[in-house]
C-alpha cells in the first residue's frame, strides 16, 4: 500500500484525538487519526462538558447540537449529591445546580453529554472538513527526525501496513500511551490507589429518581464508596465503585476476583434495595490515578489527554482538560506549517498546558479524597480551588503571553477578577453586533484578533498595517464601529483598560498582550508585538 503524507497524525481516535482533528481541520489542517478500537466509544463514560469546553464547541458551531442531545439524554441543570443509598436519599449536596451562580461568566453553559453521544459528533464535523479517521487500525512503530515523524500503522483486520509521513504528531492514545511509553516519558504524581470498576445496568429507577435534580449521585454507603450516573428516562445507569469495607480501611481493590454475584450485590447495596430487578449489561475494570506525565512534548510528537494527565473522574475535569489541551495546541500547529510562527511557539504547548494538567489533576485527586476516599489522608492534599478557576481561571506564563509583571507565577484565579489579564481567558460580555446579541468570545476563532476600546482610534489605525509589516491576519474590531456595540458600556471596565486602550487576544481565545492606552501606540511597536507571541525573529 502506498505511504501516506500528511501534515499531523494523531494516535488515538476517542474524545481528546477527535477533538484534535476536528480543531485541526478547523484551522485548515489536514490530519490522519488512528485508531485501535472498531468505531467510536460503547460506553458512556466521561459525561460533563464544562462551560470553556462548551465555549470552544460554540466556535466549532457544535454547541447547539450537544445541548440538544444533552437535554435529551440527562437532566439539565442538576446537581451532584451524596447518598448512604439511593433509595434512602441525600445525605450531603456538593453542587446543588450545575449553573447556578456562574451564567453571567460565559455564553455557556455546562452540559452532561456521555462520550458514545459526543464522539460521534466530533467525528462527522471533522469529517466534512476533511479528517482521515480510521478505526480498526494500530500505530505499530513511530520515530522522528529533524524533517519530520515516521509511523507504521496496521489495520487489526486485514493486517496491512502503511507508512505515515507527518511533520507532527499527537499522541492521544490513552491512559496507558504506548507512544508515551516509547517515548520514555514518565508519569508523576500519587500513582494509582485504586482497582476500581464501573458497573453498566438497567433498571426501571422513574419512581426513584423522576422529579429529583440529580446528576451525579456519590454512594458512601458503610459497604462501598463511590458513585451514580443516570440517564433520562431512568433505566439505564452506571455504577463506579473505589472501594469496599470499613472507610476508615477500605479495601481498595474492587476488581480482583469480583464474581457477577458479587456484581449484583454491589449494584443492589448502593441503590439500597433488592427488590429493584437489575441487569448488568457490561463491567469495566481500571486503576483510579493521579499523575502528571513529565513532558508533554518530545520533539514533534505531542502527547494530550489521559496520555499526558490521568485524574479520578472527581470533578469531571479529565475529559475536558484533554479537550483544552488540543485546543492550545491546534492553532500554534496550524500556524507554524503555515510558515506565520516560528517553530519555538510549539515549544509554548508544554509551557502552558504542564502546569495546568499538573494543577487540574490534584484537584481531582483532592476531590476523590474529600468525596470518596478520605483513608487516603490530607498529609499531600492540595487546597480545594473553585470548580470556575480549575474550568477557566488558569493562568498561561509562555513567551506567547507578553506579561504586565515580569516574573509572575500566578497560578490560576475567579474568571470574574482576570479581566483580560494576559495570560488568562478573555472575559466574556455581551455586546451587539449589527443589533445582534453576541459574546465577546464570539469574535476569538481562527485568527489573532486586536479589539480596541470605543475611544482606540489610534490602535484600530494602525493595526492592518502592522498585521500586514508581521504578515499575519489579524481580526480588528473597535466598540462602536462598523455595527459593533457595547450596550452595557463595560468594555474598558470589564478588560481594565482605559477607553483608548486594547487587548490582543490568541486564536484560542487567551489574551496575548494588553494596552491600557493609546500612549504606546504605533505600528512598529503592535508588528513587535505580534512577531513576539508568534515566536518570530525580529
């Protein structure tokens, strides 16, 4: 069979590797996605989009479709709570609505949408924008030299081979990575503390659940620990279950030698009743882990996802970190084999997401102790941070942010208080768009974008011409021109500008660099600016 030339593969074609081709391809990249598994997942699995993983399907335009099948597949708006046993109700609430207290932070929402309802969505889009995904088909051997990455894959099926010619490689296979295994990055962290299971079952739960706004449901019950997840109309459900016995000595290996009576026990204890009939439909084993792999790039292969971050699903964070990482990623891809960034602005992929996969990770680990496993002890435990700055509040150091305070390691902070700081996201705000109600996130996508304040004449003057001295597109935007309006008059206030003023925000929505005023302002001084993010040589 005939090598195939492309510019980025991606090992490993579920939720993250995916999303990674649908970005790509909305970039204008060409991608080829291999996958081991026959098609897309089986089983619900990671389910909770949060709001920043919703604001990037909105610009992907497939916000509204996982909405609607969120609505149809769970309860919208609940919350996550603790029982002793289903049947014998709540014991302790951790989030009473999904929403509540954070709409006024994003044009998004966050949703639940299981995985086997996600992937398929993901890969029609990135499909019609030209993505080369094929199932069935493993990546037996991968190397890189200064040109480029070499891989040999293999249909499971017919046992043909291919060789692949990419200039880059993503690694988003999985958990237990070969290619990060081949690569001979380690992993870092509390390392695995449980042989856990998820028992997949059906089961008529309506005189139960119907009427209750629940969405994750925590079973601390004195015989096991862990949690529910239901589906609308309440007969089909998953349970997780970390550990068993006495709490305070749990026995943490759930899956050796568990029987399918000791399954139905298990499912029959936590809904606290056995006269609900049960059937198990399937039983997934796996270790519930936390850990930071070391690097997450070697050369031209880039590792995301559970390849470079394994969390418990505490907290729903693991899925959509993933989902974040590639889309750090795509653009500064998409820009370097464009010929517009200097190679060095792949270099800033580690820099920014490391940090954030490191943070996001014991703060799940931090959950599943307080939530589900406090044996594990606090001796190492990281202060619980509002869900909103673990989702959102992260704080990008790279030489693609060009900071304000030399030296600052902010970690992460309130989306409310960043206020277009560089290096953290931009604030959202409604404004109207030729009488159009649109977010100010609405105008990040696919460029770098300069949005001026009502009274920045001067940055809007003379920012096409710097674009054009950079050679780079640029998005420009004034409040108050060409049908662009801010009703509230906030702008300024809500980025820490003055009126005159201006922020220059990144394709992934992130703001590269800011201008309180027009004092500075000329072309030379925006063209080094840009050259500078881009990672260019002056």
């Amino acid at each position: 069979m005939a090598d195939v030339e492309v510019p980025v593969l991606i090992v490993g074609g579920s939720l993250v590797g995916m999303s990674a081709a649908l970005l790509l391809a909305h970039h204008g990249v060409r991608s080829l996605v291999v996958e081991y598994h026959r098609g897309t997942a089986i089983h619900p699995r990671a389910a909770q989009c949060t709001q920043r993983t919703m604001e990037i399907f909105r610009a992907l335009g497939i916000e509204d479709i996982v909405s609607v099948k969120s609505e149809a597949q769970f309860v919208q708006d609940a919350g996550v709570v603790a029982v002793e046993t289903l049947v014998g109700g709540v014991t302790a609430n951790y989030i009473a609505n999904l929403n509540e207290g954070i709409r006024d932070v994003s044009p998004s929402v966050r949703v639940f949408l299981s995985q086997d309802a996600l992937e398929p969505v993901l890969k029609e889009h990135a499909e019609k924008l030209g993505a080369d995904i094929r199932f069935s088909t493993e990546c037996v051997s991968i190397d890189q030299d200064a040109d480029g990455v070499t891989a040999v894959i293999r249909h499971r099926d017919s046992g043909a081979t291919q060789t692949v010619h990419a200039r880059y490689a993503i690694a988003a296979d999985g958990a237990h990575s070969r290619v990060r295994e081949r690569l001979g990055i380690r992993m870092l962290g509390h390392g695995s503390f449980s042989n856990s299971v998820t028992i997949y079952f059906r089961a008529n739960l309506r005189s139960i659940l119907e009427g209750k706004s629940w969405a994750v449901v925590y079973a601390n019950h004195p015989r096991l620990r862990g949690f529910f997840r239901f589906e609308k109309p309440f007969e089909s459900a998953f349970l997780v279950v970390n550990t068993l016995g006495d709490a305070h000595h749990p026995d943490r290996d759930v899956s050796t030698g568990l029987t399918d009576e000791g399954i139905l026990r298990l499912v029959h204890t936590a809904l606290g009743s056995e006269d609900i009939p049960v059937r198990v439909d399937n039983v997934m084993r796996w270790q519930a882990t936390a850990d930071t792999a070391e690097r997450m790039q070697a050369g031209r292969i880039f590792i995301a996802g559970d390849a470079a971050h394994v969390m418990p699903p505490t907290g729903g964070f693991g899925g959509n970190t993933g989902i974040q990482d590639v889309h750090n990623l795509a653009w500064k891809l998409a820009l370097v084999l464009q010929g517009i960034a200097g190679p060095k602005l792949l270099a800033t992929y580690e820099q920014e997401r490391r940090p954030v996969a490191e943070f996001t990770v014991e703060q799940a680990y931090t959950r599943y102790v307080l939530r589900t496993d406090s044996a594990l002890g606090t001796k190492d435990l990281q202060p619980l941070v509002n869900e909103l700055n673990v989702e959102k509040g992260y704080v990008y150091h790279s030489p693609a942010v060009i900071p304000e305070t030399p030296g600052d390691t902010t970690r992460d902070m309130s989306p409310r208080e960043s206020r277009a700081r560089p290096g953290t996201r931009a604030p959202h705000l409604w404004l109207e768009r030729d009488a159009k109600r649109i977010s100010t996130i609405d105008l990040y996508d696919r460029h770098f974008t300069l949005v001026a304040g009502p009274a920045g004449d001067a940055w809007e003057g003379c920012a096409h011409a710097a674009a054009k001295q950079a050679h780079i597109d640029l998005d420009v935007h004034r409040i108050g021109a060409r049908g662009l309006s801010d009703p509230s008059g906030s702008f300024a206030e809500a980025h820490a500008i003055e009126p005159t003023g201006c922020v220059l925000v990144r394709p992934d929505g992130f703001v590269a660099w800011r201008a309180k005023s027009d004092a500075n302002a000329s072309i030379r001084m925006l063209a080094d600016v840009v050259r500078s993010v881009l990672c260019r040589e002056a």
